[in-house]
C-alpha cells in the first residue's frame, strides 16, 4: 500500500506531462500509458475512499479526494493546495459558487480525463470550468459546442464565445456563421434578437456565403419586420451594407427602391439615385463591371474552384487557372507543376490538391503530383501501379480512386485506390468493363463510373462500386454513348454531361436517381463538349472547356438544377479541353486565389486573431 508522500511524489513525476497537455490547447490530446495507469489507479483509489487527503465540499455535497490529482487538473486547485496562506493541512475546503453536480465532472475529469457535457449543462459548465481554471475541460466543452453548431444557435454560441474568451471556438463560429448565412438568416429566432450593429456588422462583411445579393437584402428586411416600429429606421443604414450594384435592375427597381421601409425614407433617396445611376450606365453602356466600386465589389468566395493542365495550342499544359465564383472571374495562378499534362485526373482531400495520371503528349503517367494551396507548393507522392491517361478518379472515405484508363497499349478495367496516410496505392477489384475517356463521382458511399471508350466503340453503360463489398454492380444504361463524358454528383443524382457519341460531340445531358434506378433527360448545354471539366460551385454545376468537335473551347456554363437552366459564366483565360477541376474548400490564404485580394474581417477586426480555424483546430 503506497502512503500519501509516495502517492504525491508519483503525482508530481506526472503532473509534469499532464501540465504541458493542459497548457498547450494547439496539441492534440495523447494519454500515455503511464498517464492511463496511473489515472486507473487513482480513480479506484478515490472510489475506494483510501488515501483521500482532502475533502472538497459544496453546499449540499462532499468529494474526498487527493490534493495531487486535482491540482494537476487545474492551476486553482493547485494554487489552493500548496500556497501556505491557504492553509495547505486543512482536511476540508469548502468551494464556494459551484454546484454539486458541477463539482462531480470537475472531479471525474480529473481522475479520467472525461467529462459528461450534455446540452443541458453546458451553460453552466463552460463558466465554472474557466473560473476554476480546469483548461482541459473548457477545450473539452468547446469541442462540444463546436460539434453542436447550427443554424439556430451559432449566434448564441458566438457570443457565448465571446464572453469566455474562448477565441478558438470564436474563430469557427464565426466562420460558420459566414458560411451557413443564409439558412441562419430565414431560420435562426437569435438572428431576430440581434442589434443593428450586430446586424451591420454581419451584412457588411466581405466573408459573408451568399450566392446573390438578394438574400443580405431579404435578411435585414426579416430583422427590420420583427421589430418595424423600432428598426425601420434603420434601414438606409442597413441598405449600404448591401452590394447593390450586384442585384439586377429589375430586382431592385421593384423589390427594393418600391419596398414601403426604402419608400418611406428620405435618408434612403440618395442611396437609390446612386444605384440606379450605377445600374443604368452599366446596362445601357455595356460596360464591365467595376468591381472596386463599393456598389459592387464582390464578397469573398468560401470555395475555389482550380482547373490544372489540359490540351492548349496544340499541346499539353501547366497553367493552372483559379475561378472565384463571387467575382465570376478567372485568375491564372503564378505557381504551375513542372509537368505539362492532359487527360488527366485532379481531386482534392484536405485542402490538397491531386493530379493523376495523363499524358504529355508523348509519355503516359503512373505519377502523381500533389499541390498544396497554402503553401503554393507542388511535391511527389507515390505512383500508381499503372500508367493512366484518360483516367476516371473520384474521392471515397477519404480514400482517392483511379479507375481505367489507357497505358500507350490497353484500355483498362483494373482499379486502385489511394490512402494519403499511408502514402500508398493500392488494388482493388476491377470494373466490369474496359474503361478510357470516361468520368466517375461519388455519391451515398459508392462510386460512379459513367461511359468512356472500351477500344472498340464508345460506351453507355455505367457501373456501381461498393467498398464494402469490394465489388462492381453494373447499373442501368445511359440514354445515350458518351465518351470524354463529364460525370458529377448533385443534389443526391448522378448527372452525365456531353461527351462524344461516336459521330458528334454532343451538348446533351442526363441524370441518374439511384433509388428510381432510371435516367431522366435534363436541359440541354448551351454548347457541345468533350473532354471538359466539371464541378459543383456554388450549387450549381459547371462545365468548363473541352472540345467541341471542331476546336478547343474556353467557354464555361453552369447548371441549376432548381430552375433546369444552364446559364453563361466567365470564359477561362485558356482555351483548353482534357483539363481536369476540383473545389478547394475553407482555404486561409483565399485571396491569393481570387479576383481583388482584399483582407477578410476575420483579419482586421480588433477582436478575431489572423487566419482561418476549423473545427479539428479548437
């Protein structure tokens, strides 16, 4: 049986590694086996009631437990253990302004390192453990809260963040809060009980996710009718944090300048003669639009859509292009790969970019390159096992697929995955059928492989990959053959987009419903297209370049499946087909990637700390 002084000498050889856990909230959480043990150890001792040295009481509870263990749980209790005017012998210390049931996690997670957090004790937990200053226990409870986040009670969290200077967890409500706008402004009862200068404040910022200016205007007139007699008034003020210049004339003519708040507002007339004036020349003149004009300067984009490499002027290239969706601008990068290449595969994990496969016009590529957008840095990772030009790849489980494609002698069928842990590439069943030039995605936990060319003949069957089962499951046919086909998932479809028929390149598209099992006809592209890019941006389908069976094409479209309606978006800066695209989501260092860099509010508000925090970070 060990005594107390063995026991507190144990404690202070741990305390040590427990210590620097607890005052390192950047580092990730190890136990190590000593800690586990010895933790074990303690608690069994503690619930057997034995060399307890101290008893800490609350108004209606008492906690023996051992003055070692709770001091290495907190700078408090340590504090109040071991400075002589506490009276370090007392035998019972009475905590004052915590409750028992508050004690008793403070306790269990000193002797476990776990705690019980539930949404009904949060509020009071979160305080009571940076007042006593159990840091392990308020990352723990921030942790809680970010996992918690939605649209109803981000602006709560935020300001409960806030209030505890808890800026880790400030930083990731506040970029949800940005990036899940639009769904806080028509559900959130917090967003009605803002002030205006909370409201202003989220209006105005650059970082605010809104596809068109239309929803920041629908949202300060949601917060205004809750309160009309009192906010009205406010509503030239609120008016400016809107990027007028970006609505349409008819939008604003009759939603906004005939609205009765803007009607009845004299502060509000120069605000419309101004944007009327602005939206009149642009229309009548035909003139770009100036986007450093406050009227019009674009919010900055949550996502980055990059298309790398491709077939141009006759041959393979390195430039990599970026598209701000904000903006509707093309931006070429000032960092290109090495290799030039085409017929290529690109995805993204992580906020690193893969490149796959291709040809350089005249060899065929197993290697892969990875793009790292925050460092704007370009490294090897390992090869394939075969050489794939007109490859198919889609993401899984945090797993990278590369299906098909074209050694320089055979059409493949074979499959192999890739783990970016581990490095490593490896097998997996093959497809059904022999498969180049076609496209694949990922939807509900399977892949999606949709025509390509077999060597003999374009193809319009499709298959399903399980990676479960490890196993392929032919699905239902396409409606027609599409070779150099783009395939993408949105809105729980499959959509299969132009490609090449065997005589035409075609302007054709169609989706498939996995649970109808059928495909249904949708509107048709403005242009045909092979070979071409395509992603999903700002809910909405892009197709991007490729060739139209005469030239190779720089135009780009996209798809709104809420209206079936394909719509002109910028052109490229490169005319390029056999390019590849993928979204790069959540970058910190966006601006360097988009049209008018500009520092975002998080980097020059007085109280947010410089870059961007993800929940992984808190």
């Amino acid at each position: 049986m060990w005594t107390s002084l063995q026991l507190e000498r144990c404690m202070s050889y741990i305390n040590v590694n427990i210590m620097d856990i607890v005052d390192h909230p950047q580092s990730e959480r190890l136990e190590t086996p000593l800690e586990s043990q010895s933790c074990s150890v303690y608690e069994e001792l503690r619930q057997c009631g034995q060399l307890c040295d101290v008893v800490l009481k609350t108004d209606t509870r008492e906690f023996p437990v051992h003055r070692a263990v709770m001091s290495a749980s907190s700078t408090y209790f340590r504090s109040l253990f071991t400075q002589e005017i506490c009276n370090t012998d007392r035998k019972e210390v009475v905590i004052p302004g915590i409750t028992a049931d508050i004690m008793e996690i403070f306790v269990e997670f000193a002797y476990t390192r776990e705690a019980k957090i539930t949404a009904e004790n949060i509020e009071r937990l979160l305080p009571a453990a940076d007042q006593f200053h159990v840091n392990g226990l308020v990352r723990a409870c921030c942790q809680f809260l970010a996992r918690s986040l939605e649209a109803e009670n981000c602006i709560g969290i935020y300001n409960f963040s806030k209030m505890y200077f808890c800026h880790n967890l400030k930083k990731v409500t506040y970029r949800y809060l940005m990036l899940h706008f639009s769904e806080v402004a028509t559900q959130s009862a917090e967003f009605l009980q803002l002030t205006f200068e909370e409201v202003s404040s989220i209006l105005a910022s650059d970082d605010l996710n809104i596809k068109n200016e239309e929803m920041a205007f629908m949202a300060l007139l949601r917060w205004i009718d809750h309160d009309s007699s009192n906010r009205k008034c406010h509503i030239s003020a609120l008016l400016e944090t809107v990027r007028l210049g970006l609505l349409s004339i008819q939008y604003f003519t009759e939603k906004v300048k005939n609205h009765p708040y803007v009607k009845e507002n004299d502060l509000c007339k120069p605000i419309v003669i101004e944007t009327l004036k602005f939206l009149y020349d642009l229309d009548m003149n035909d003139k770009a639009l100036d986007l450093a004009n406050p009227l019009a300067r674009p919010r900055i984009p949550h996502e980055v859509l990059f298309v790398v490499g491709g077939w141009s002027g006759g041959s393979p290239t390195n430039v990599m292009e970026t598209y701000d969706p904000r903006a509707d601008k093309w931006i070429v990068c000032d960092t290109a790969d090495t290799f030039h290449r085409a017929y290529h595969g690109t995805v993204t994990i992580d906020r690193l970019i893969y490149v796959i496969g291709g040809f350089d016009g005249v060899e065929y590529f197993n290697n892969v390159r990875c793009f790292n957008p925050m460092t704007m840095t370009w490294l090897d990772t390992a090869n394939m096992h075969s050489k794939r030009c007109y490859v198919s790849t889609a993401v899984l489980g945090e797993m990278i697929y590369a299906m098909g494609g074209y050694n320089g002698h055979d059409r493949l069928r074979s499959v192999e995955k890739y783990i970016p842990a581990s490095n490593q590439w490896t097998m997996v069943t093959s497809m059904g059928h022999e498969r180049s030039d076609a496209s694949a995605t990922a939807l509900q936990g399977k892949i999606y492989i949709c025509g390509g060319f077999d060597g003999r003949e374009c193809l319009h069957t499709a298959e399903c990959y399980d990676p479960t089962s490890d196993q392929w499951t032919a699905i239902t046919p396409m409606r027609n053959k599409r070779s150099g086909v783009g395939v993408i998932a949105y809105n729980e479809h499959v959509y299969a987009l132009g490609g090449f028929n065997g005589f035409s390149r075609m302007n054709t598209a169609e989706r498939f419903d996995p649970i109808s099992a059928k495909w249904q006809t949708i509107s048709e592209m403005y242009n045909p297209r092979s070979n071409f890019g395509v992603e999903v941006v700002d809910d909405m389908i892009f197709a991007i370049g490729g060739f139209n069976g005469v030239t190779t094409i720089f135009s780009v479209e996209c798809f709104d499946s809420m209206s079936n309606e394909w719509f002109d978006a910028t052109d490229m800066n490169l005319y390029r087909s056999a390019l590849s695209a993928c979204v790069v989501r959540g970058l910190p260092n966006v601006q360097k990637y988009i049209h008018c860099p500009r520092k975002t509010n998080e980097d020059t508000a007085p109280d947010q700390a410089e870059g961007t925090t993800t929940e992984d970070d808190v």
